[in-house]
C-alpha cells in the first residue's frame, strides 16, 4: 500500500498484517463495559481533539458528521494500544514483508501477479503505452503493483476508512501518522473528490486499486481517463497512472531498470549491503560481483551507481540494484516488497524465469527475538535502524560487522544461534 512503513521510513505505507499478539488477547478478554468505556472516550476525543484541528482545515461540520455517524472504534484492528498501556513488540511476525522470504515468494503468489499482468498487459496495450510516454515507468512495473496491491482491482475492501483511520488516530502504535491520513481523508469528501459511501478501505486505511493511502491520493492521484474524476476504485487509466505520476514523484530514473541478480563472493563483506553505500556498476563488478548466467552487466549501466542487497543476508539470492529500487521502496518500505515488484516487472515483460539463488530457511525468529537482539546491538553502538523487531538492512549489516568482529562467519541475517549469544 502506498504509505506503509519498514523501521520507521515512509510517506504511505502499512498493509502487510502486524498483528499485536498481547492486544488482541486483551481484545479477547475486554468487557462489554470496557468496550463501552472506550467507545466514549473515542467519541470525546472526535469532538473535542480532532474536530477543532479539522474545522482548522476547512472541514465543514457536515462533512464530519456525515464521516463519523455511527463509526465507533474497531477493537479487532491490529497496532492498537489499549487507553492507558504501553506499547510491547508483538511475538509473532504477521506482517508478510517482513517474514520468510521464501513464503513472500511462494512462486503461486508470485505467479497470480505475472500471468495476470501479462493479460491485462495486451488488454490496455494503448493506455500502458501513453502511460509509459508521459511518465517515463515502465508498464510492467506498474502491472505488478496493480497486481500485488489489489489482485489488480479484485480484492475486496471491506473496511469504512474513517472506522479504520479514526481508531487506529485514536489508539494506534503511530497515532500521528494515522490522524494526518485520517484529516486526508475528510478533505477527499470535503472536495467532493469521493463520497463517505465510496471511502472504503484495507484494515490499514489505504484506498482503491493502487491502495493509496489519502494523503498519497491527494498528493499523486490523477485523471487520466479524461472524464473530470479522479477515479482509483473504477478507472484502469487512472489506477496506473496515479502509480506512475507516484513513482516518478519519488525520483523514477526514465531508462534504468530495478537492478540485476548476481552472485556475491566470499571475499566480499554482506555488510556492504544498503543504500548508502553504493559504488558504480563496474566497481561492484571490480570486487568479483557477476550477474547470474554468465550474463554480462549493460555497458550503459557500468558507470551509473549500484548498490548491493542481500535481504536474507548469505541465505538468499543476492542483487545488485539501482536507484529505482528504492523508488519501489518508497511504495511499500521492504525490502521484499520492493524486490517482489522487480522481479514480477521483469516476470510479466520477459517470462517466469526465477531467480538463480533459492532462499534459505529464514524468517522463523520471533519478531520479539530479533528486537530484543536489536537493542543488545544497538547498546554495543550499532546502528539497527529501529529496535522494531523487523531485520531491515541496517540490522542485517549490523549482525554482519558483530560477527565478523567476534570471530563469526558473517551471514548478515538473525538466526536463533545468534538471539542465544547475544542474550
């Protein structure tokens, strides 16, 4: 979803399912009175906190009525910290950006994206062309976002985004982020850009087929149809564009794929890995970096900046990427996510050709497990990034350089060898 966020990056991300273990058991456990209870601080806090910030805005009274009438908070959403608890890092890993690799590419998720795209790709052959001429993205990387986000318009968004936005504003782990999108969405009906009745939602508040979440629709949604509307529920032109004028918002390179799988040897430290460690092409290729298949790097690629990703660290494929990954990123902060949209793009345009490396048995930790070796790290010096549980590329590089530095084979991934000898 465009909005979401990995160890605390981005604009508009969120929809992967992080579910709060110790709240939902609270949630089990709540009395009627005590869901009573929040209902009426929930609805003191929309009259005498928001509604003062949204009248501000240019929100009319009748707009936030008419968002609010009958919506009381969803106590089955995840991310949410009861009125009066403290937030706790939930034991168990939902969210599937951020769990086993080798699950996020089970090759029948994988597949459901590309032979879609590659129908949808011949059946909108002239809207993906002029598309592809006014952005500058190419078609099939904005096929595999269609297809990932909504199952390209299929899925169903059962949510009332102002249920949705209003809990997780009032009660949510990141409370701010949640009430900007909540104020977003009242001036997408103050504007009449979209009735109450049409704001309908993922558990995450985001919108439509691209599944944007309200700032991004104001921000990066256009009509491109022609029809007058901006239209990401409905309209096909519209949906693809909006994610094309996104992309290019965040600085899409015209001409420049997502990056190339290669083969990384022993010699060449997995802590090298990240976005703020990039070299030129041929440097990387310098230090014994190939691509897979023998295939050679583009001679128009060797100059231009490249970084190196290994997101299960030595128990995965390994890629050197372009600048335009983290483009990708920016839709959805993970590493995952991002390389999914690479590979299905390449998937869609040319076969389903795997990838070369296969991934290892990763991703079982208990998120939990990994935060708390976050802080051991983090109390060492270490820059993790955010003690969140999740292993983004700054943990990854982390545990690289503590191993290396304790005598260990660096693999640049946690494993519950390493959880044991940094308690």
């Amino acid at each position: 979803m465009s909005g979401r966020t990995e160890g605390g990056a981005t604009e508009r991300r969120l929809c992967g399912l992080a579910v709060f273990l110790a709240t939902l058991v609270a949630l089990l456990l709540a009395t009627p009175a005590s869901a009573a209870k929040i209902d009426d601080q929930f609805h003191a806090w929309l009259q005498n906190d928001l509604w003062p910030e949204a009248s501000a805005k240019g929100i009319s009274r009748k707009t936030f009525d008419t968002a609010f009438d009958g919506v009381k908070p969803n106590l089955k959403l995840p991310d949410l910290v009861m009125p009066g608890k403290k937030p706790t890092t939930p034991q168990k890993q939902h969210q599937a950006e951020f769990g086993s690799p080798g699950a996020y590419f089970a090759e029948k998720t994988v597949r459901a994206v590309t032979s879609g795209g590659r129908t949808r790709k011949a059946a909108n052959a002239r809207t993906i062309a002029a598309i592809e001429k006014r952005y500058g993205v190419p078609g099939e990387v904005l096929l595999a976002i269609w297809g990932r986000e909504s199952g390209f318009g299929a899925a169903k968004m059962p949510y009332d985004a102002f249920e949705v936005l209003g809990t997780k504003a009032f009660m949510a782990t990141r409370k701010d982020f949640f009430r900007t999108e909540l104020l977003a969405a009242l001036e997408i009906v103050e504007r009449g850009l979209a009735p109450v009745g049409a704001m309908k939602s993922s558990w995450a508040g985001a919108l439509g087929q691209p599944q944007f979440m309200p700032s991004s629709f104001l921000n990066h949604a256009v009509d491109f149809d022609g029809d007058g509307r901006t239209d990401i529920w409905n309209s096909v032109p519209d949906t693809l564009a909006s994610i094309a004028n996104y992309l290019v918002h965040y600085g899409w390179v015209k001409g420049r794929g997502w990056g190339f799988e290669v083969t990384v040897p022993e010699a060449v430290s997995c802590s090298l890995e990240g976005p703020d460690q990039g070299k030129r092409i041929s440097e990387w290729a310098d230090l014994g970096i190939k691509r897979v298949a023998a295939r050679p790097f583009p001679a128009r690629e060797l100059k231009a900046e490249g970084f190196l990703l290994m997101p299960a660290g030595r128990s995965g494929p390994a890629f050197i990427v372009t600048p335009n990954f983290y483009v990708l990123k920016q839709y959805n902060t993970s590493d995952l996510y991002a390389l999914f949209i690479g590979h299905g793009a390449d998937r869609i345009a040319h076969g389903d050709n795997n990838f070369s490396g296969s991934w290892g048995a990763v991703g079982g930790l208990h998120r939990s497990d990994i935060a708390a070796l976050q802080r051991v790290l983090e109390a060492e010096g270490y820059d993790v990034g955010s003690a969140d549980g999740l292993p983004g590329f700054k943990t990854r590089r982390s545990i690289g350089n503590w191993q290396a530095k304790n005598g260990r084979a660096a693999t640049c991934f946690p494993d519950a060898d390493l959880v044991t000898a940094l308690k």
